[in-house]
C-alpha cells in the first residue's frame, strides 16, 4: 500500500507548486448532517466558512438544504438550494442558488471514482443572473494503514453558460482521517484559480470537512 502514499505524495507536489506568484490564503470549514428519510433518500444540512488569514476576516459564508436519493450503487441524484454570502468591499454580496446534481461513482480494484455534473441558477441581490455548471471528479485511494486512513484526490471546474468559459478552478490533495460510524472527516490542500477579467487570481485552501449520518 505504500506505492499509493507516494502517488499522493507527487500529487500533493504538483498541485503546491503549480503557481509561483503570490497568493492569498484561506481556511476552509465544512460541516454537513445527513438525516436518513428512507434507505435510498437522505436530507442535507450544510453549513460552510471561508476565512482569509491575510485579512483576518471571514470572506464566505453558506448554508444549503439537500434532498438526495440514491437508485443504485452507482447513481445518485439531488437537488438543493443555497443562501450565499460573500464578502465585496467591506459589504456582503448575497446570493440565492438552487441546484441540481447527479453523481456516477464506480469502485475499481478498491479505487473509488466519482463523477458529478451540477446545474446552479445563482441570482443576486446587487449582480447578475446566470446559469453555472459544475464538474467534479475525485479518485479515492485503498486505505494505507490498517486503521482505514485513505487518501484523496479531486478536480473541479466552473463554466458560466452565458460566457460558456471556465472561470473558477480548483485541484485537491487530502485524507480522509475518520470514517467511523455515524461519522467522517477530511483534511484537504486545494489550490484555486479564479479568472477576473483576464488575470488568473490564485489562492492557498487548506480545508476540513466533517459530517455527521443520522
């Protein structure tokens, strides 16, 4: 198994050095409540935060409500809606999102990949409306250790339809540290590029995710 540990090893690498400039950088947290409704159907709770340590401030904040239903092991479906807000020139630029999302996942020789495709409709108090699409695909390493310690990686890309251009891009190195039970976290690197107008701005993610299955 320590063939993998390396594989994520030169992920990691790539994905630190992959920009030279200077970057900004954040602190992610991420807490979901997954509340079983049936065997196939679960409703989500999410609560995100974007903390900036050059600024010393919070620049993001989020809550969702997911309905999702899984067919089989290997598709899924969900839809949900987000209350957005982000941090522009000392104010909050608030957004309202619905979404829909699909999830293909396949387990290969104990690789697990997943596939997702999400359609968001993001309107704003003080900007424009526009449809987004989100792709998502994330490899899941066989655990290294006895204890189920496993690795990941992951990328995902953000095209407006109205440009049909990608603007927002992130890669992902993280472990998936406990899995236990009723519940899980992560602790992740990502690096970001996000396009404004034609500068590519670059930043530093260092995140956690924790959920709690009900």
């Amino acid at each position: 198994m320590s063939k993998y540990f390396f594989v994520f090893v030169a992920v990691f690498l790539s994905v630190s050095s992959f920009s030279q400039e200077e970057r900004k950088t954040q602190l992610w947290n991420y807490n979901k409540v997954s509340v079983s409704l049936s065997p196939k159907t679960s409703l989500e709770v999410v609560e995100k935060i974007h903390y900036t340590t050059q600024t010393n401030s919070v620049d993001v904040k989020f809550g969702d409500l997911w309905l999702t239903r899984k067919c089989n092991n290997w598709f899924e479906y969900a839809g949900g809606f987000r209350m957005n807000y982000v941090r522009k020139n000392n104010s909050w630029l608030e957004e309202r999102r619905t979404m829909l999302l699909t999830e293909l996942s396949k387990d290969i020789k104990n690789f697990d990949f997943s596939l997702s495709g999400r359609f968001e409709y993001r309107w704003f108090k003080e900007a424009n409306e526009h449809l987004r699409f989100r792709q998502k695909l994330n490899i899941s390493f066989p655990p290294v250790f006895k204890w189920g310690l496993n690795f990941f990686t992951s990328e995902e890309s953000f095209i407006k339809m109205n440009s049909e251009k990608t603007h927002l891009a992130r890669v992902y190195a993280g472990i998936n540290t406990i899995n236990w039970r009723h519940f899980e976290m992560k602790v992740y690197y990502s690096l970001e590029k996000i396009k404004s107008f034609d500068y590519w701005n670059t930043t530093d993610i260092i995140g956690m995710n924790m959920n709690i299955r009900l």
